[in-house]
C-alpha cells in the first residue's frame, strides 16, 4: 500500500488502514506516532506517518502486543528473533496441516484412479479443518428439545443473547458434549489468588505458560489480578482441552478485557478452542471478528441458536449488537441477578 504525497486527516487515515480512528489515538499515546496538528489542533498524518502506522497494523495481525511492537520499532534484536521464531512456529504448524490435506488428496485421486471413487463424504470433509471436532446434541430448556448442530469448533467462540435466552443453558451442554470440555463458572471469582499460585507452584512448566501470558497481557495494557489468574490457568493448562467461560469478562478492568482478548487471537488457530459468554463490546468487537472465530447468539424469542457473520445486515447481527455494552455498563450492573421463577434459569445481568 502507497499513500500520496499529502496529509490525511484521521478518519481518512483510519479507512485507507482498515483500522478504528480510537486505534490511531492508542498508537499516538503510545509514542508509535506523532502526527502534526493543524493551527486549530486538528491532527494530519502525511505519508510517513502512514506508513508507519500501516507497519504497525501489520504487526498488530502477527499478534504482537503493543509492548513487543514498541520493542520492534525501537530496532531490539532478541524481540525481533522471539516475533521471527514465533512466526516460524505458526508456519510450520499451516505446512503441517496443508501437508495432511495433500496426502488426503493424493490418496482420494490414486483410489480413483483405481476405480473406486472417494464418498461425497470424504470429498466435504477436505473443507474441513482436520482437528476441528463438531458437535450435535438436543437443546435443553428454553428450546424444548430442538435439535443443535455445530459443524466446527472455532478456536475462539463468542457466546451472546439477552437475559433468559437461555446462552448459559447451551454454553453449559456444550461443556457436557464436547470430548475433554470444561465450563469455568463464575465461583472462580470467588478463589484466593494464593491458592492459584500454590497450585502452579508443583507445575513449573504451567507456572512459566502462565507468567508469560500474564506478562504479555500487562504489557499490552491490561492489570494482574486474581480474576486473571484464574483465566490464564485454566486457558494454559493442557487440561480441559476445551474450555467453556461463563462471562469472561467479570472482574477484569477494561483494559485488562481487550488485552485478553488480543492475547487469545494471537495463539493461532491450532490453540486450546474457547468458548466465552459475554455482553462486553471490550471483549467482542464484531469489527475485531477473525475468520478463525465464531459468534453464537441466542435469539429472545428462543429460536434455536445461530451463528452470526459479523457483518451489518447478516441476519442476527443487530440482536448481538444490541446485547453489547461498554465495560462502563457492564461494570454498572456488574452481580445483578436476574432470577425466572418456576424452573427459569439464573442469568446475570
């Protein structure tokens, strides 16, 4: 990408960038740019100022922390070596898996070369990531009985819908259904910090995937806190292999939710799969929505559950957004309790 020899002003610069203009105001608080003022004050970022910036959003997609781009920028030697051996790491893992795909392919075309042609079945799974399970199992209440069916588990899975649409009922039978799934309810607000951090002491190789990932987070804006904690062990833990997360953002600031977020879009899409209950517009932004993530949203008038393209216009699109606060609003309702009688479910707020 080129930019003319002129000034942009910040919504143009953020539309040519694909970025937020909020996105270009962190990096300018960051020092990462400084783009001139006009005598009214007005901020104008000439062609070098965008070239940096669209830098910077190419390092941002490898996931790279705000702190580790800092380092980048700055010309460190041994971050740059981490960010190029990472990135290494996730090459070889796509090769890896396109490798797989071509020896499947080349086994379907020698068997029909022989004459026996592949099931239509073996033809679709191709479209299908090979460690990608599904899953199929009867709605339980408010659905009464309908039949769900998810074709593939995303490494990173949004789970949205109003008070009693019932997303923690079906976030709950996904735990029960999935092979090797766990839910993490909302009593792990309620663990001491040291009890976690006694536990990880008899595991120092957890210990260490935890510190790091803590670190990265807190680098990247966020606050330790035991609430985190409690996230971080179970997300670094090689058991459960899925994880299932009740309101993932209760207890944790602002800052410290968008940091958790971009530090679960960076461990790639071959990571532990999570699914997360949310009403924070800080840990889904349908802008941020990646292909290698899923949006599931529970309709009020209990439809059966869909997946959502996070697009304007795609059908549910509006209900999820419509479902979304601030963490400002969520923070104001934060332990409100909404209780249905005769056998409802509990949904917070």
């Amino acid at each position: 990408m080129t930019f003319k020899d002129r000034h942009y002003s910040p919504s143009e610069a953020a539309d040519l960038l694909g970025v937020s203009v909020k996105a270009l105001r962190l990096y300018e608080e960051k020092g990462f740019l400084a783009p001139l003022r006009s005598a009214t004050g007005w901020r104008a970022y000439g062609p070098e100022d965008m070239a940096r910036a669209r830098d910077i959003v190419a390092l941002r997609a490898l996931g790279l922390s705000l702190a580790q781009i800092g380092r980048v920028l700055a010309r460190d030697e041994a971050e740059m070596t981490r960010v190029l051996a990472g990135h290494q790491a996730a090459l070889e893992g796509r090769i890896a898996q396109l490798t797989s795909a071509l020896a499947q392919v080349g086994a379907m075309r020698s068997a029909l070369g022989a004459g026996k042609a592949p099931a239509v079945s073996e033809l679709a799974a191709l479209a299908v990531p090979a460690a990608a399970p599904a899953v199929a199992f009867d709605l339980p209440w408010p659905w009464d009985g309908e039949r769900f069916a998810l074709e593939r588990v995303a490494s990173l899975t949004f789970i949205v819908g109003p008070l009693f649409s019932g997303k923690t009922r079906l976030a709950r039978r996904l735990s029960e259904t999935l092979a090797g799934a766990a839910f993490l309810g909302l009593e792990r607000l309620a663990g001491d910090g040291a009890d976690f951090r006694a536990g990880l002491a008899g595991d120092v190789a957890l210990a260490a995937r935890v510190a790091r990932a803590q670190e990265w987070i807190v680098e990247d804006g966020g606050a330790a806190s035991d609430a985190l904690l409690a996230l971080l062990v179970a997300l670094e833990a090689p058991d459960p292999a899925i994880l299932v997360i009740d309101m993932i953002e209760d207890g944790l600031d602002p800052g410290t939710q968008a940091a958790l977020v971009a530090h679960l879009r960076r461990r790639g899409p071959q990571a532990k799969p999570v699914f997360c209950l949310t009403r924070s517009s800080a840990i889904l932004d349908l802008a941020a929505v990646t292909p290698a993530e899923a949006v599931l949203f529970c309709p009020a008038n209990h439809n059966p559950p869909m997946l959502v393209t996070p697009y304007p216009g795609a059908p549910g699109y509006e209900g999820v957004a419509s479902c979304l606060g601030s963490p400002g609003q969520r923070a104001r309702t934060a332990g409100v309790i909404a209780y249905r009688p005769n056998g409802g479910e509990e949904q917070r707020a």
